[in-house]
C-alpha cells in the first residue's frame, strides 16, 4: 500500500504532458508498472492514482449496492472521465484535455501526494485554496484525528 506525499510544482508542456518528479515516482509501487488511473477529484483537481491503488479503490467500489441511487450517482461521477495513462520512457504523463479543461489545467500544476492518489491541481486554484486555512487547525485536527482509536 502506497503512502504518498509532497508538494511539487512541475510545468506542462504544450501538449499537455508534465513530469513526475523523481522523488514522488520513488514513492510509487512497482505493482503499479508505471500504469496510472486519472479521473476528476472531488473538488477541481484531477486525481491521479497508481495502477495497483486504482485496484484496490475498484474492489471497494465494487461492494456498493448500485440499486440504491445515491451509490450510483457517486459511481457515474467517480468513474466520469477516468483514463488509463502509462509513463513514457522520459517519466512524463499525457493529461487528457478534457480532464485539463475540468480542473482549468494551465502552464504550471502542484501535485500533491495524498496517501493512495496524488491531486493535480492548477498552480492558481491550489494557492487559492490553500490560502484559505482553517481559522483553528489545532481544533480541526482534534474533530477529524482525536476520534480515532
């Protein structure tokens, strides 16, 4: 199971393909093959998830009960978009230009490692939206870790 993390700004080039830096594909599983799944994020982001991560995210999504509407919807909108990529021989990912055009992909993206997947952002709406910290972030940490066991 992968535990990925870090910030990193990369540039996109004209067609649309950016680097993976070398310290966050050291990160990555070799049960991934090089072989990612890059779907719409739940914010506007991309998430881009590591073969063998996609895997185990499938098996869970499987196990929903597709007769009840809300877990349709959710999988309808979860699955929207994916596409398969494989690195190139130069470590570079071709992001699909409809996926781009969705989290407003420009020049320069922040990824961001995020345990099983790493969000792609455009480098302005991740400013903006990190520029927006909680008030209390001691008493957020306390809601969201404090409860468990």
């Amino acid at each position: 199971m992968a535990s990925l993390i870090g910030e990193y700004t990369c540039a996109v080039d004209e067609k649309g393909r950016i680097i993976l830096p070398a310290p966050l594909k050291k990160q990555i599983s070799a049960e991934a093959e090089e072989k990612f799944m890059i779907n719409r994020g739940f914010e506007k982001y991309l998430a881009l998830y590591p073969r063998n991560e996609w895997n185990i995210m499938n098996e869970k999504i499987r196990k929903l009960n597709l007769f009840v509407e809300k877990n349709r919807l959710f999988v309808r909108y979860f699955y929207r978009g994916a596409t398969e990529l494989t690195l190139d021989k130069t470590n570079r990912l071709l992001l699909p230009k409809s996926l781009s055009g969705h989290a407003k992909i420009g020049k320069e993206v922040i990824l961001l490692g995020m345990i099983d997947h790493i969000e792609i952002w455009s480098k302005e709406a991740y400013e903006t939206s990190m520029a927006t910290e909680p008030e209390d972030f001691a008493t957020l940490a306390e809601e969201v870790m404090g409860k468990q066991e």
